[in-house]
C-alpha cells in the first residue's frame, strides 16, 4: 500500500522538483545499510511508468537493511552532467550496488553511458573490490543479458519477487562484518535466477558459430528463470505516483502475467509461462487501496488494469464494475478483438475511454495464421459502428512488418485493411468525421526464447520501403495517421536481442559513436548481419540455450516448423 511520505531535503541543494511532485517515495538513512542505486537506464517519464521498476524499488526498501535510491539516464529535466540520485543527490560511487533494470534492448547503450558518467569501469574486469558490485534485472536483460555479459557481475532472470528476497538476505548476512562483493557473488553463484556470466566461457567454430560452453567449477550449467506460481501472495501496483509519466495520475494494478493467446513471436507467451491471473479478491483489495489513497488527495482515481492476457481473467468484468460502481475509473492496457461487445463497450463508455488500442499484427489471414494471431478482420469492421455510436472515435491499430514470408501484397494489405476502415467511416458519416485512426508499424525482431528464434531479421534497406509503402499509400488519407520506428534502431534492437557476448567492442564503439552503427562497425571486426540476417540451425548452440527451462527449445522447434506450414491459427 502507498503511503504519503513526508518530503526532505536532499543532502545537496533543494528537494528536486520531479521527487516534490511524488507520493510514495522513500527517504531513508544510510547509517548501516547496504547502499542499492537503483537505475533505470532511460528517462524518468520512461521509467516511473514501468511497474517492474517500481516494484523492485518498493521490495529493496521495505528491508530495513538496505537503502534503495533511484538514477535515471537521457532527462535533461534532472539538470546534472554526473548521474545523482533521485532522493538524496548522491553520486553513483556512493552505493555498493548499481542495479540495472532493463526492459528494452536498445537501453544497453545506456548502460554502457551511465558507468562512463559514474566513472565506473565498464569492463567486469577493470573494476576493483572497492568499485561498486553491478548487476542488472527486467524483461530484455531475462530475454538475453549476453550482449552485456563482459559488463555485469550479476543477472537477475525472471521475475524479481522470489528472487530478490534470497539476494537482500544473503547479502544483509555478508554485511554483518564488512560488505565484500565477491563474497556476496559466491553465496548466490547457485540461488534461483542468479546468473554470473564470468562462470561461462564460450569456444566457436571456425565459422562463427558457438562450437562449446564450458561451465566454472561451482556454477550451475542452466539457469532457470524464477517465476512465482501464485503471484496473487505478491500484489503488484504502482507505487510511487507522480504526474510525470505515460500514465499520469494513473494508479496500476497488475492483473495478471503471462499470455495464453501465444503469438509466435511473442515472449510473453512463451518465456512468461504459465499465464497466472491474482486472485479477485486480491485484485479487489488493491482497488480498495487506491480508491482510499485518491480520496484523501481529493482526486478522481483511474485505475489502469495491466496485462497481456486480460480476457482470459473470468471476473474481469466484475473488476471493472465494482471500479465503476465506486467512483472511480478504469483504463486497460491491452483490448483483445472478443472483448468488442456491448456490455464490455457501454463498461469503457462509462469509465469513460475517448480510445482503444488492438493489434491485428499482419494485414493478411495467411500471416496470422504463420504467427498464431487469432483475429477475424470481418468481427473487427462489424465492430466499428457499436464504437462510433458510443463515441469512441480514436482507434489504435498495431502492425508488423518484416515477418517471416511476407511480401509487398502482404505489406499492401496493411494498406488495404486500413482504407477499409477509412471507407466505413465515410459511410457512416459523411465527409466530417471525428474517427482518427492511428497506424503503428513496428518492424519485427525474431526474439530468443520464442518459435522464431531461428528465423532472419530483414535488412534495413526492406524496413525503408516498406515503411515507405505504407506511408505513402496512406498520406492522402484524411483521419490516418502513421508512425513506425526508426529502421536503424530496429536492426541494433535486433542484433542486441539475439547478441552473444562478443558483440561487446561494438556496443562500446556504438557507446561513442551515439549508436551510429556504420561508424561503430568501421572499429571493430564484428559483421552484425552474422546475427540478424541468417537462419539459425535448429541444432545450433544458441548464446541463450543456458538460461531457459527444461525442453524449451523442442518445444519452440515444434512450434516454429509448424508456422511454416501453418494456414489456420492454432
């Protein structure tokens, strides 16, 4: 639960104007306790709307031997060349642990850039006793932390609220005489999720292939990835609210984790297993909670319900009604295509929402069914007039490109399916409309630990047309607007996901370069498309085959052989 913590002055100048605006903060003395900087290798928009991070912040600070304090990286809004910390304006030497929490790749760079701010080695082995112990954790370091492998001591795989417990004990213990690092990573080096990479050396074919791994004499030769059976024993909320984030005066409430839909490209329904939904009433409890914080602050609370998989929750509906007939608001962070009924629309007319998100993925049948992507394009336009008529105008549509097998026609549906609703609008309303469509092309990153792990990523110059396609199809349009990522990052993106660690000197050299890619490659001998533009041999040595669970790659090979002659979604 959150509790207004009463604000102090930082020990350097005046309380920060972004940690005044917060409730729920904490302010802790150090005297005695381990010393956690907590970073979030983006900015605080970025990361006080990531409810991974603020949990991991919450479960650090409710011991009472550990002080978690928080740095953020790319705001100028914090005002400071050296990185200081959010609460007390401490610089990152100050703490005996730096933790990384990581959700997207392309923030490695990040990583790297913050230590150079510190004045902290980046290199493992540069670094002494007396440098600070780093260790990194979240959704891309669990995917594959092996890009960063030569820079962290410690990764935390899996989700944070069995594993972290086990951690702050052991080293709480170490503590009891005087904090040595090494000594804290020897009595962790077997715990659950803990994952050394110094205790892995890998040898590689002629080729480039991985040919062997070799495992360190007391370090375990797989790392499963902790994952909680009953998450309703960890409710999971905001709990730091602050107007500076994606979702404002938001209070977040994780309904469940995991995804039963399993989009063959996705994680979350492959890596993120089983789907686990809390339980009622502890879903109920949480929305007490937030209801009781809003009302003493005389605010209207909107409660954002999080997950991947919410139609698969049976009482979700109850959920939002027992919000609605409270007082309060609700939003989702994800809307699938069946949700589209009335009862659900008149629920989101109420709470009220001006605007839904959906994600069709490809723009043809053939595609979705390669993918595993349940959607009905005839129950979606049937759907159109039930949201206008209730005056949801704003519509958010997802797409990808670059999937396995796609071509321009596929690319050109995209085009089509959108005109298709563009038509309807003008049916139904003449030429002045409200409707706004929103196009968002992201372009598809074949992700370990997921059945297209094997696959190729295309090149850059097929994301530039193809974008360009769509783009140009679409500008005339009235009510479209596009926006797609940056075809660059997406292959850097790409090459960190399915990295092994010798692709360290690049993202050094990228660190310096400011991610210009054709500069970075000009200083190291490391050819990116050996990563991202082959298909991986079913018994290749993945970089990620040690941190999984057991029979996940026949599995995912099981799955992947299927999409290739797939026509209907499982």
């Amino acid at each position: 639960m959150i509790n207004r913590v009463p604000h102090h002055k930082q020990r350097k100048g005046k309380p920060h104007a972004l940690l005044a605006e917060e409730v729920g903060f904490y302010r802790k003395h150090w005297g005695g306790k381990i010393r956690v900087g907590l970073v979030f290798p983006n900015s605080y928009y970025v990361g006080m709307s990531n409810l991974g991070f603020q949990t991991v912040y919450h479960l650090i600070n409710q011991n009472e031997n550990f002080v978690c304090e928080r740095f953020f990286v790319s705001d100028q809004s914090l005002g400071n060349t050296t990185p200081l910390s959010i609460e007390s304006g401490e610089p990152p030497a100050r703490f005996q642990i730096l933790a990384f929490s990581i959700s997207f790749e392309n923030d490695y760079l990040n990583v790297l850039s913050f230590l150079d701010a510190a004045r902290v080695p980046k290199l493992r082995e540069k670094r002494t006793k007396h440098d600070p112990l780093i260790l990194a954790g979240g959704a891309a370091i669990t995917i594959n932390p092996e890009a960063l492998a030569d820079f962290l001591d410690l990764c935390i795989l899996g989700e944070a609220e069995e594993i972290l417990p086990v951690l702050l004990k052991s080293a709480a213990e170490i503590n009891i005489n005087r904090w040595e690092k090494e000594a804290f990573l020897e009595a962790v080096r077997s715990s659950a999720g803990c994952y050394q990479p110094a205790g892995y050396v890998f040898s590689y074919h002629a080729q480039g292939t991985i040919a062997k791994m070799k495992t360190r004499s007391g370090y375990p030769q797989v790392i499963e990835p902790g994952r909680p059976e009953d998450i309703s024993l960890y409710p999971t909320n905001s709990r730091v609210l602050t107007p500076h984030t994606e979702f404002g005066q938001h209070f977040l409430i994780e309904v469940s984790r995991g995804c039963a839909k399993r989009c063959r490209f996705c994680y979350s329904g492959w890596g993120v297993t089983p789907l686990r939904i809390r339980q009622k009433k502890v879903l109920l409890s949480q929305v007490d909670g937030a209801l009781e914080i809003f009302k003493k602050a005389e605010k209207k609370v909107v409660i954002g319900l999080i997950g991947s998989s919410l139609s698969d929750c049976s009482y979700i509906a109850e959920i939002m009604d027992y919000i609605l007939t409270r007082g309060g608001q609700f939003s989702l962070s994800s809307i699938p295509l069946e949700f589209l009924k009335d009862s659900n629309l008149d629920r989101l007319v109420a709470s009220p929402i001006k605007s839904i998100t959906l994600a069709p993925e490809a723009g043809t049948q053939r595609l979705r069914a390669m993918i595993n992507k349940k959607w009905d394009d005839e129950l979606f336009l049937d759907s159109l007039p039930a949201l206008w008529q209730r005056k949801i105008f704003k519509i958010r549509l997802y797409f990808m490109i670059g999937l396995p097998k796609e071509n321009n026609d596929d690319v050109r549906a995209i085009v089509q399916f959108v005109k298709k609703i563009s038509h309807l609008q003008r049916v139904h309303f003449g030429q002045r409309s409200n409707v706004h469509i929103h196009v968002s092309i992201n372009t598809f990153i074949p992700k370990p630990h997921t059945p297209f792990q094997w696959s190729t990523m295309i090149s850059l110059r097929s994301i530039q047309s193809r974008i360009k396609l769509i783009r140009k199809e679409l500008q005339s349009e009235k009510g479209i607007n596009v926006t797609h990522d940056v075809a660059k990052w997406a292959r850097i993106q790409g090459l960190i996901a399915r990295a092994d660690r010798r692709v360290a000197p690049l993202l050094m050299a990228l660190n310096q370069c400011g991610g210009n890619i054709h500069s970075a490659i000009s200083q190291v001998n490391i050819n990116p498309d050996f990563y991202l533009n082959r298909s991986h041999h079913p018994e290749e040595l993945l970089p990620w085959d040690h941190l999984t669970v057991p029979d996940e790659k026949t599995i995912l090979l099981k799955h992947y052989q299927k999409s290739l002659v797939k026509t209907h979604p499982d």
